[in-house]
C-alpha cells in the first residue's frame, strides 16, 4: 500500500496545544505529547507558576514548549492563544487537546445559573470554539488531530453533578459529529472519558466507597490518561476517528 | 487592499477546488459545484481560503446561493473590490 510506503514524517510541522495544561491531567498530556516530539502549547488561566513549571521539564527533557494564558470560556481567546502559540512555536496547531475543565457540583434542585452556564461555557463552548479555530489549519493541512477530555459522567450517572454530565455528554456528541464532518481531511477528532483520577479536582472525591465501586479498586493516574491520548494523537491512531475511549477501571464497563 | 483581478480569483478559486478532487482541467466557470462533486464541506473550506486571502466573508447563505464556479468566482471579486 502506497500509503504506508510513504508514511509522512511525525509529528508532522505543527505544534500541539493543550488547554488547561499546566496541572492534573492536562500537564500529563502536555509532557507526553513533548517526548513524542510535539512543540507544545500549554494553556492555563489561573495557574502561571504550575504552567511555567510544565515548560521548564519539557525544555529540561529536551523538547519545546511555551505557556499561554487564556480563559477557554472567553470567546476571544481562542484566536489570540491559537495566535500565539504559533507565532512563538513557529508551526500551526495540528494537534488539539481540549482538556479544560471546571466542576461546580450541586444537586440539580439547587444547581444555580451560575454554576450551570460556568460548567458548560468552560467543559463544552470552550471545546467547541477551540475546535472550529483548529480546524480552519487542520483542514487545509489535510492532517490534524483533536482530542476531548470528556469524563466517565458523560456515560455514567453521577448524582451532584448534573452541570457537568450535560456539558461532558455534549462534548462526547459533539466530537463524534465532527469527526465524521471531516474525516476525509485526514483530521481525526476523538474522546478520552477518564473515571476516577487522581487529581487536585477530585481529592475530596475519592474516599473508601467510592474505591469499592470501582472494579479496579483504585483511582486512576494521569499518566494512565495522559498514554491514551497520546495514542490517540499518533501516527498508529490515524484510522481510529468518533471514538470514546474510557479510561476509568472498568467503571463504565 | 490593492484591487483583486477577475482572473486571480479565478485561478485562486479553481487551485482550491482542484485540491479537493476534481481535475483543474475539468474546471470551468460554467460548471457546478454538483458536477465536479464538490461538497459542503469543501465550500465551507473555499470560503476560510477566500477569506484569509482576500478578507472577503463568506457566509453560509452566501454560499448556498453559488451553484457554479464562475458564480464563486463573480461574488468573490465583487466583494474583493
């Protein structure tokens, strides 16, 4: 297959970039992404000296990376920080992952307008706006890959946390409508719905009952997470389009 | 902006829709986009090119109105200019 014989080189001339990269799962992808090779963006809002210290291993391993401050709910971040992160990589965006996320947990009768519209501006209109900037390049560069960090909510219930299970669920549609919209582009757009992971996020989340429920009888890591989609965004992963890989000990299963 | 030719817009027009499938050669102002097989997704495309290079905004409606390339090709200078 002529395909195969001429396998283009990877990472192609782009950068990859992470949105809410500088901690918990976010800076794993980062750091996985620069050892195969990707100049990487790391996008941040609140945390400049986390997202700083995930530069500085990149660059002491070896790779490339700059931070980029931005709110994913902003609307006019998208273009600045896609902007940026060219400009200072030098490449454009061809690999995306939209990793931001927020929870602001309630149970739906008291779940507020606030906490609602915060939770699907950041976790789905953020993802969304991210994409349709990523995609003008990826198109046009007939290669791109775009990853979404959905959550073992979208498939699962998970009481007090209706905000969230919506805007996750909406991602996991979402990206599976567009990667059929552009598949013939050689753009691949995919899920990772991780479960319970070890993180700042969900600290106060993982106690005994919570493990008992969990097959694997344990929090996940973010390395587990991280290897996913660092699959997802290789070379190998170029036929696997619209798909919602879980990473979650069985949970989901 | 200095003023955009016609025929520039022409060639920018059929080189975009050429990488889409069809053969330059079977491109001509009178064909339609049904013809030469090209798509929404390939318009959608055309429109970001036309946009970046001429700072010409091509919406949806707009765009469902083209049936043939020369029709592209007429709007896109008109804008242009």
């Amino acid at each position: 297959m002529s395909e195969l014989g001429s396998a283009p080189a990877w990472p192609p001339a782009g950068c990859a970039l992470v949105t809410g990269g500088s901690r918990g799962i976010g800076a794993a992808i980062a750091r996985a992404l620069a050892q195969e090779g990707w100049p990487v963006a790391v996008n941040y809002n609140g945390s400049a000296q986390a997202a700083a210290e995930v530069v500085s291993a990149i660059e002491a391993a070896g790779g490339r990376a700059v931070a980029l401050q931005g709110d994913v709910a902003d609307p006019q971040v998208p273009e600045l920080v896609f902007a940026q992160a060219e400009e200072r990589l030098g490449v454009p965006v061809l690999a995306l992952v939209n990793n931001a996320g927020i929870t602001r947990d309630n149970l739906a009768p008291s779940l507020t307008d606030e906490e609602w519209d915060a939770v699907i501006a950041t976790n789905l209109t953020g993802a969304f706006r991210f994409t349709r900037r990523a995609l003008k390049g990826m198109m046009r560069a007939r290669v791109g890959r775009i990853v979404n960090i959905a959550s073992v909510s979208a498939l699962r219930a998970n009481p007090g946390q209706a905000n969230y299970a919506a805007a996750k669920a909406g991602l996991v549609q979402f990206t599976r409508t567009v990667a059929v919209e552009v598949a013939r582009r050689g753009v691949t757009v995919n899920a990772v719905a991780p479960g319970f992971i070890a993180t700042d996020m969900t600290s106060e989340l993982i106690g005994p009952d919570l493990l008992a429920a969990i097959p694997a009888r344990r929090a996940g890591n973010v390395e587990e997470v991280a290897a996913c989609v660092r699959f997802l965004v290789s070379r190998q992963a170029s036929y696997v389009t619209g798909a919602v890989l879980t990473v979650d000990g069985g949970l989901g299963a | 902006m200095s003023a955009v030719t016609k025929e520039q817009v022409q060639e920018r027009v059929v080189e975009a829709l050429a990488s889409f499938g069809p053969d330059a050669a079977d491109i001509a102002p009178e064909s339609t986009f049904e013809e030469l097989d090209i798509d929404s997704l390939d318009l959608v495309e055309l429109a970001q090119i036309v946009e970046d290079e001429y700072g010409v905004v091509l919406k949806g409606e707009d765009m469902k109105e083209l049936k043939t390339v020369g029709e592209a090709v007429d709007l896109i200078t008109e804008r242009a200019n």
